[in-house]
C-alpha cells in the first residue's frame, strides 16, 4: 500500500530580515548572560566588572554568531534546512569545533608547549568535555534565536 498521500506536507518556515536582525540581538543577550553567569560562578561580584563581562560577552557573542554562524545558516536556509533541530544541531557544532580548536592548539596543528602523550591526551578529553557543555548552551541559544527569527510559510 502506497501512503504517500496520507503524508503531512513539510513545514516550510520563512523568515524577514527584521526578525532575522532580532534573533541576532536576541543571540547576542543569551550569551551575554551565559558569560555573566559564568562570572558570577567564578565569585566575581563587583558590579562593574560584572556589568563589563555581560556586555563583553554580549558583543563577542553577537560577532561570534555574524561572523562564523550566520553564513553557514545562510546556506542552510537557501538549502531549505531551516527547522529549529537544524538551527541547534548547527550551533552546537559550530560551538564544539571552535571551543575545542581553541583548547588543542587548533587541534594540534598549532605550535603548543611541549607535552607528552599522556598530557596531550588529558587536554583533548578536557576539552571535549567542557566544550561539550558549552555546546549544549550554543545549541539552546540557537534554538531561541530561531524560534524568534521562523514562522511557518502560509
């Protein structure tokens, strides 16, 4: 039996470059507090310096996302991957790849401090591990953004 008709068509999303400069915004703020959190944890409590860790996070988390994620969800959007899954899956990658590069001396092809096998290996398992967490973080923070940025095609 053919159940091809019986199929729910795609959901197509669209977007407006309104939205899409919100969800920028929107991006930026997340990390932002993300980075403030992470100060507080680190017992900063001087309001200034934590006023200055959320800004500079604020600003180096929208760069970030202009710069090393927006073109790459450009192309997925022109290739139709535009569902929420594809926005995290999508940050969540991108965010492994550059916070593991930058604790592994761009995965090793960086001259680094010499260190044996043992301590090389303690590095990329640490690595992997904390920019996994991170990971989590950027995949969640890409899910708002498209939550802002999407709505279903009419």
């Amino acid at each position: 039996m053919d159940d091809t008709g019986m199929r729910a068509p795609p959901r197509l999303y669209e977007t407006t470059l309104d939205r899409a400069g919100l969800a920028l915004g929107a991006g930026g703020l997340l990390g932002g507090a993300f980075v403030l959190l992470l100060v507080i944890v680190g017992g900063q409590r001087d309001p200034l310096s934590l006023f200055a860790a959320w800004l500079l996070g604020t600003l180096f988390t929208a760069l970030g996302i202009t710069a090393v994620a927006a073109p790459l969800w450009l192309a997925f959007h022109l290739a139709g991957w535009r569902g929420a899954w594809h926005a995290a899956l999508l940050g969540a990658a991108l965010a492994m790849i550059v916070f593991v590069a930058g604790q592994t001396y761009g995965f090793g092809l960086l001259d680094g401090p010499p260190s044996d096998g043992r301590t090389a290996l303690f590095r990329w398992f640490s690595a992997t591990a904390t920019s996994a967490l991170i990971a989590l973080v950027a995949a969640g923070i890409a899910a708002a953004m498209w939550r802002i940025a999407y709505r279903p095609a009419r």
